[in-house]
C-alpha cells in the first residue's frame, strides 16, 4: 500500500496564554511557532504515533490528553540548561532498549516526554 501520510505537518492544542506558551516553546526547547515567522523544521528521524488506553497514567494528569515526545540529541544536557532556567522536570528518569527518557512540565503543566534514541 502506497504511503499516503508521509509525517506530521503541525501539532496544534489549546493554552491558557497561547503567546506566552509559544514564546516558553521557542526559549527552553528551540521550537518556534507562526508568531515569530518563522517554520520550525525538524531533523529526519523515528516518529511513533500510538494511542494510549483511556485510563493510562503514563501522561500524569487524567485531565491531560495528549503527550508529545520531543526526540533529543543530549539529554542530560538539555536537562541541565532546563534546570538552570528553571523548569519543572520529574525526577523521573528512564533508559531502555530505546534509549533515555525524561519529562519536564511547561508553565501550563503538560508533561512532556524528551528522548534521546539509541544510535
């Protein structure tokens, strides 16, 4: 069957302070949005996209319906710089088969996944 959906063209969810939220986006992980005119364009890469039952509890928050993953080059790195700016991340942490795992939170308290993939 020939690949009709070749990835994802744009993840679009609702804040509190959408301006605010695009702005912490663009300064703590380098992802900018339409306001500042520019697109963000991603590296080549892994991308799963799986459903998750109703009741899981891997996005923290019942209320939370979607959790991105955000594939990372360095992640103790990037944790670090987050940590000096003062983001909330879990002291969870996660290395498997598939590599490394952590979470951070932004200011309107979404979990977020980063993962640094096995080379």
């Amino acid at each position: 069957m020939e690949k009709l959906v070749t990835g994802f063209g744009g993840f679009f969810f609702r804040a509190k302070d959408a301006n605010a939220l695009s702005k912490w986006y663009d300064e703590h992980l380098g992802i900018n949005s339409l306001q500042s005119g520019e697109v963000w364009q991603q590296q080549a890469g892994q991308t799963v996209f799986m459903p998750f039952k109703q009741d899981t509890t891997y996005f923290g928050s019942p209320a939370q319906q979607f959790m991105i993953n955000f594939r990372v080059t360095d992640l103790d790195a990037l944790l670090a710089q987050l940590a000096e700016k003062g983001v909330r991340i879990d002291e969870k942490k996660q290395d498997d088969e598939y590599g490394k795992f952590a979470w951070i939170y932004d200011p309107e308290g979404n979990k977020i996944e980063l993962w640094q993939p096995v080379e």
